[in-house]
C-alpha cells in the first residue's frame, strides 16, 4: 500500500497516542481517517468547505406561502437565505418551523417578520474560528462574501461538522444504488460509495480479510490507500497495476473515480468462477 512517509519520518497520528508500558492496539483505517481530518482541518477555509452559489437553496423576500412550502418540499433545509433583489443581497434567513407554525394556524404569512440574522464571512475564514463564531453567537449559517460582495457561497454548521467526520446524510435523502460502468477506453467509472466486495468482483481481489473488515467502499479503500481524502484530478497507482483517478471530490469525501488498467470484465468472471 501507498504510504505518506518517508524512510526514518515518524507517523504523526501514533505520536498522538499516550506513552504507555502496554502496547495500545492499533488504530483502524476509520479512526485514522478520523483523527486526520481532525488534524487537516484546522488549515481549511469556509472556501474549501462552503455550498457552491450555484447549488444555493435561497427563496426571494416576496415569496408566498405556497411557494415557502413548495420550496420546502423539493429543498427540505431546516433555514432558507431571503433575498431581496438578487442572491447577492441576502438580508437574512427564515425557519421551516415558522413557516410550518404559520400554514398550520392559518396565519398570514410574512417572511420579514420572521427574518433571522445570518452571519456573512470572508472566504479566507479558517473553518475551526468559524465553528467557535458559530457556537458563540448560536447562528448555524452563514454567507460567504468575496471582496466586492458578491455571494460565493453557503455554509452551515453541519458542513463544518461534516469536514471532521465525513458527510452525514439525512433520513429524507435517497439512497442511490452505487453504480460502476465500463467506459468504451475500457476505463471504469465507480461511484466511491460502491461496496469493495463488488469492486473486487470486478477486478480482484485487493484486500486481506483483516483489510476487508475495516474497509467497506472503493472510497474507502482509496482513502486507505493513500492515508488521507485525494483531490479532484489526482492519479493513484496501486501495486497491481490499476490506477485510480479522482474524478470528483471534496475535502471531506471522494464521490467519483475512474479506474484504469482494469482486466476485462471476461477475464475477471473466469478467474472468479475458478477460484469458487
């Protein structure tokens, strides 16, 4: 496997644990993982970890009920950024639940009388001071803002969250059946989430058993692989020849890959079958 240290460099994450006469079990790919972004995060901005403006869920100051509700439905966010004019005047956020409270006692709606306060920050805010901000003023969203103004994006106190530990889906959130498809270069193209056992089925096998029961997805394995979360355009070569570039990600997760050297997928199935 891949390794980020050279010869005589010590492993940052073992120098964390206590000194101690008794040997401490060692950590899991998990906890690894864990404990470096916890480490890394403290050099990411809101930059590398806000909502993008174009995925921005936002709804206008002259918005109905209805369309609060509609909104909601498609966009099930617990706070909303208003606007007046255009996205990059937002002058505030509004709750689900005094939208909902409103529909329910049938009250006139007005979303200016429901406006909470947002926090607007720079890009180059580090992301550990804007979870401290956060907690302090009890403000869980914010607006980034560039020099001239303008909305670059969107971050919540879940994103931050989510740089640590990974993303934390939500109930309500389909689950898409992880796909892999063959490219007509004879490249594969995976979603990271795709179970390991299937990707091995595919390709082979890559795992010990030991391996296999810490690491559960192609995005896992990777990022066991490398010993932290690759970046968008990054080849990886593995021993046994497949290479993996990182076809999009972001500082918390790996999200697609392509896989190239793979063995046909003929070849494969006859060695599979033999082997059973």
């Amino acid at each position: 496997m891949a390794t980020l240290l050279r010869d005589g460099e010590n492993d940052p994450i073992t120098d964390l644990m206590p000194n101690s006469k008794e040997e401490a079990p060692p950590f899991t790919p998990h906890e690894r993982m864990l404990i470096a972004n916890v480490l890394e995060v403290r050099n990411l901005t809101a930059a590398d970890l806000m909502v993008p403006r174009a995925d921005m869920v936002c709804v206008n100051i002259k918005a109905s009920l209805e369309e609060l509700l509609d909104t909601i439905a498609e966009h099930p966010h617990s706070r909303l950024p208003v606007y007046r004019d255009s996205m990059d005047d937002i002058i505030g956020v509004v709750h689900m639940k005094d939208i909902l409270s409103s529909f329910a006692h049938q009250k006139t709606f007005k979303i200016e009388e429901h406006l909470r306060e947002i926090m607007i920050i720079a890009p180059s805010m580090h992301a550990l001071d804007l979870l401290l901000e956060m907690r302090k003023t009890r403000l869980q969203i914010a607006t980034v803002v560039d020099e001239y103004g303008g909305i670059d994006g969107l971050l919540t106190i879940e994103d931050l969250v989510e740089g640590i530990v990974g993303e934390i889906e939500d109930e309500w959130e389909s689950a898409e059946v992880p796909q892999i498809a063959e490219e007509p270069s004879g490249s594969l193209l995976a979603d990271a989430r795709l179970p390991i056992v299937d990707f091995e089925k595919r390709v082979g096998s890559l795992l010990d058993e030991e391996e296999r029961e810490d690491i559960d997805t192609l995005g896992g394995f990777v990022v066991f692989m490398e010993g932290r979360v690759p970046t968008r355009g990054e080849l990886l070569k593995h021993p046994s020849g497949l290479e993996f570039e990182i076809v999009d990600a972001d500082p918390r997760r790996i999200k697609k890959i392509r896989v190239r050297n793979a063995p046909p997928a003929a070849t494969q199935e006859k060695e599979n079958s033999e082997n059973f």
